[in-house]
C-alpha cells in the first residue's frame, strides 16, 4: 500500500460493518506517516483496478500489530483476507518478528470469526487499555 491508495482504501474502510475509525490515527496525515514508519508490511488487494482489500501493520521492533483489514462485501470468501495475512506474516518474518496482535470489537461477529478462522487466539486474561492523548482524535 502507498499513500496514493488512501482515497480508496478509506473509502473501503469507512463501508466496512465494524471497522472503527479515528479521525486523526486515520487521516490521510495520520496514515501517510504510519506507511512511512512501516514501509514493508502494508498491503491491498485489487481486482483489475479496483481495491477490494487491505491490512495495515507495524511492528515495535518486537511484536507486530495488525490494523484495519478489511476485504469489500463482494469479494469475501475468496481467501483474499487469508491471502492478505499471510503476506503480512511472511514480511514480518522477514523482519525477525515473532509474535503478532491485534483488537477487534467484540460486536464485530464477522471479524472475529475471521481470525479466529486464521488461529488467532481470543484473550481473556488481558485488560485492553487506552489513553487519548490528543482530545482531537476521537
């Protein structure tokens, strides 16, 4: 994925049943600089010259996270989210990471039967905890 993807890729997003979205984290700003800090493991999917799907992730060096993936309704069951974070892996991979997260909404049905699909395990022993430090991003 490149910046140039970002008008497609929102968009993508912002159809998505479950997707949350920040207005800040998820401006073309906000995402500009996280594919700069992350150039090897952000991805879309395209059909002709369609994007019709997409995964961010970074890594801190030691775990990967995963962000907003997302395949468009027409497209599902395909395998193109399978495909997506297998591809994620492998470039981690190459990058010595070993371990990979991520946060999905528990409302989110479909998401988590994806990954769960995937075998990502759920989490009960964790608290997931957030701070806003800019009261301009909600």
């Amino acid at each position: 994925m490149t910046i140039g993807d970002y008008d497609k890729v929102y968009q993508l997003w912002t159809d998505t049943k479950g997707m949350g979205m920040r207005n800040l984290d998820d401006s073309y700003e906000g995402i500009e600089k996280f594919l700069k800090r992350n150039p090897t493991t952000n991805y879309i999917a395209q059909v002709e010259n369609d994007i019709v799907g997409v995964i961010l992730c970074g890594h801190d060096g030691r775990r990967g996270y995963v962000y907003h993936t997302a395949v468009d309704s027409q497209y599902r069951g395909e395998g193109i989210g399978k495909k997506m974070v297998n591809t994620v892996l492998e470039a981690l991979k190459k990058e010595g990471i070993n371990k990979i997260a991520l946060l999905v909404f528990n409302s989110n049905d479909l998401g988590n039967k994806f990954w769960q699909s995937l075998g990502f395990d759920k989490r009960d022993d964790l608290i997931y905890r957030n701070l806003s430090i800019n009261e301009n991003n909600h």
